[in-house]
C-alpha cells in the first residue's frame, strides 16, 4: 500500500469514527470526543498494532478499539 493510499485510508477512517462517536452528531455520541481526540486515539492505535493486533482497513474492530482509546483519553 503506498503512503498516500494509508494517509488516505486514515483520513476516511477519522470520519468513519467521527460519525459515530462525535459528541453532537455521533450515532453513539461520546462527550470529548472532537476530531483531535479521535485522531490521536487513531494514532495510539496504529501504533499500538503487532501480529496479534492487525489493522482491519478502518473496519468496525478498528472503530471499537479506538472507541476504547477515546474513552481512555476523555
């Protein structure tokens, strides 16, 4: 995957996160939870993957890890 491929992966998957867990438009709204909580919580994540823990593509697995994360930094 070239580098513009994952920053634009990541990018979509703020916005994915975003769209749950943003505090007054979220489906599941958390209080805190602004788009700079939900990157570094995105990037605590990514750096936290290793063989046991792979990156899902921004897929509903990753959304629930970094909801952990959110509420961890909130």
């Amino acid at each position: 995957m070239s580098t513009q491929t994952a920053e634009k992966e990541i990018l979509d998957f703020v916005e994915y996160v975003d769209s749950f867990y943003n505090p007054t438009t979220g489906i599941y709204p958390i209080g805190g939870a602004t788009v700079g909580v939900i990157t570094k919580a995105i990037k605590a994540y990514v750096d936290s993957l290793d063989d046991e823990r792979t990156w899902g593509g921004g897929d509903s697995v990753d959304r629930e890890r970094v909801r952990d994360i959110i509420f961890q930094l909130v």
